[in-house]
C-alpha cells in the first residue's frame, strides 16, 4: 500500500525579511525534516523524467544538492555541482547572473559534463531565474543537452519562467514571491 501524499507546501516555513528586507525566504528545512518529504519529492522528479534518458543531474549549490543526488540515483545518472566561485578544484567555466536581490556568478568544471549528454538541472526556488538560465547556459556552452529543469518551488509574480526560454520546468510548489 503506497503512503498517503504529505502536502509538501505545508512543510514549506516562510521567513519574512531574510536575507534582507523585503525579501520572504522559503525555508525547507521543515519538509527536509519529515520523513517521508524528501522521497516523495525524488518520486515525482523520477517519474516525471523517467523517459527523458538524463546522463547528467546539474545541481545548483546548495540546497539543489540536496534534491539531485538522490534523483540522480534513481535516474541512473551522475551528479555535477554548480557552486559559487573558488569551490570547485580543477579548470572551472563560469556564468554572472543577477536575483532576486543581487547579482552573483556560478561555476562548474569544465569537463563535468560531455558534449551531446542529457542534462537535468535541478534546484530548490525558481525566483527570477536567474541561477537556472546561468546554469543552462553553462551546460549549453559545454555542448551537452539541456532536457529540463526541477524546481520544488516557483515563486509567482517574479517571472523566472519567461528568463528560461523555451526550457521545460517541472515545478512541484507554485508560492507567492
């Protein structure tokens, strides 16, 4: 018997005025503390892209990570982090892009993924866009496939989905920005 589904956007805790004012964090720290949460997010994801053959899952630091490497183990795929400059050790590529409060760069090794391989970038918040369109240019520039995106949240009114193009986005929680 499959368990009954939590409501995900219930585990979601909003925190007004953090990092700055003006801005409300999505903390998911409460859904990362619920048994449960975690796989049924990675349930979705992987039935989701089950068929869309994914060698890569690009994970944007940090929170990113923690989604990704698990999908990536139920996708069959390997996992390449996109961190924020100076942590990465070998011959990195980089991309500037600007959010929702500042602007930031994002790098990746330069051989993490292979020319022709099928990438899904993965990420907690889609705000502005802004760290997913940088990190699908940075796996376009190194020639790979962009096959979609996986956000568990969409914050509505900021408009990161038009920054994307024509980039699919499997977004689990849409909330007001």
């Amino acid at each position: 018997m499959a368990p009954t589904p939590l409501d995900l956007g219930a585990l979601v805790r909003t925190v007004r005025d953090f990092p700055q004012p003006g801005i409300a964090f999505r903390d998911i720290t409460p859904l990362l503390a619920t048994p449960g949460a975690l796989a049924q997010v990675v349930a979705h994801w992987t039935e989701r892209f089950a068929a869309a053959d994914v060698e890569r899952v690009v994970v944007i630091e940090s929170r990113g990570f923690l989604f990704g490497a698990p999908l990536a183990l139920a996708l069959d795929a390997g996992v390449v982090p996109v961190r924020k400059p100076g942590k990465l050790p070998a011959q990195t590529i980089g991309e500037d892009y600007s959010l929702e409060y500042g602007t930031g760069r994002l790098e990746m090794h330069a051989d993490a993924v292979a020319p022709g391989q099928r990438v899904l970038l993965v990420d907690d918040v889609l705000a502005t866009g802004g760290t997913l369109a940088a990190t699908a240019a940075l796996v376009r520039r190194a020639g790979a496939h962009v096959v979609g995106a996986a956000v568990l949240i969409e914050l509505i009114g900021l408009d990161g989905r038009a920054r994307l193009g024509d980039l699919a986005v499997d977004a689990l929680l849409e909330m007001p920005a």
